[in-house]
C-alpha cells in the first residue's frame, strides 16, 4: 500500500458517488434505487469509515509485516551480487516497511481524529437532538444501524427515517461550511 493510494476507500467516493461503498456490508443503508437528496453530506461522513477501513488494514499489513520479521533467519556472509534484484537482506527490507506503515497509520490517525473532530462540530449544530445522535453514532461511532437503533430506543425503520433528516439537515450545514470557506 503505497502513501497516494487512489483506492475508492481513501477519497471517499464510490461508483455510485455518493461513498456508500465506504461503509461495512453492515452498515450500508438500503437505498432502494433513490438518490439520495444529500450526496456532499454522505461523501463527508462517509471518509471516515473509509479512513478508518484504511487504518484497520494497514494495522493488518503492519501485524503481518513484524510477524515476518521475527521468522527471517539470520542471512549468510558470503558475497552475493546479483544486479537485477535488491540486494538488501529480507530483515532490512521488512523493517523499513514497518516503518513506513507506522508512519502512515500515525498520520491516518491524526487524520480520523481531525476528520471526526470537525465532522462532530457540524453535527453539534443540528436543530434536533436525535439527529445529532443518530449521526453521531453511525459516523463517528460507526455503528450498524441495529446498535443505532437500539440505542436510540427505537425501531430501525426510525433511526433511518431521522437518519434522512439529519442528513438533509447536515447537506445544508456543509454547505453553509463550504460558502463561508469560500
């Protein structure tokens, strides 16, 4: 994984444009065939779960990457020239990896929590309170739409009814976001 992945889970977009395709199988709403009415607002808050994807597998490669270290036996000392490979040992080439990807995860990191930090300053000035907990707990919490629910007290079908609103609601303080940066 390279530091300018264009993978559609980093930039938040999907094929359809809106970053659904960013969240887990268990996270996606049912879209029904509409479009939706807040496309800016769903790419948004959807870069977080896809920088949180990215995080969790890269932290995957990481584990991967330091389990590899400790199995490489120690190499020979005899001389070895082979120009058309890297002549690097398997340790030196595996550390720098780890290091690389310590690097990345640290700043994707630093990223979420910026992301997730502005993402709840926009959330707080929802007019409703269920909004601003409804969003809350799918986006910055990532949770399924069940937990959503079942926290909120109420039925799935409703947490994705004042899910609708939120966004629409959230779309225009984006907006309002986005005019003032202008």
């Amino acid at each position: 994984m390279g530091k300018n992945m264009e993978s559609k889970n980093c930039h938040g977009l999907s094929a359809r444009g809106d970053g659904s395709d960013m969240l887990p199988a268990e996270m996606q709403g049912k879209n029904d065939g509409k479009k939706n009415s807040w496309p800016m607002a769903s790419e948004y808050l959807g870069r977080i779960c896809g920088t949180k994807q990215s995080i969790d597998s890269k932290q995957v490669e990481l584990k991967s990457c330091q389990d590899l270290l400790e199995s490489i036996q120690s190499c020979g000392f005899e001389e070895h020239f082979n120009a058309s490979r890297n002549t690097d040992p398997p340790f030196v080439i595996y550390m720098n990896k780890v290091v690389d990807l310590e690097v990345e995860i640290e700043n994707d990191i630093a990223a979420l929590a910026n992301m997730k930090c502005k993402a709840a300053q926009m959330i707080d000035r929802l007019p409703s309170r269920n909004e601003r907990v409804v969003l809350r707990y799918r986006y910055l919490m990532l949770q399924p739409w069940r937990t959503v629910a079942e926290r909120m007290g109420c039925s799935k079908r409703w947490a994705l009814r004042i899910h609708d609103q939120a966004m629409e609601n959230f779309e225009k303080i984006l907006q309002e976001e986005m005019d003032s940066e202008n």
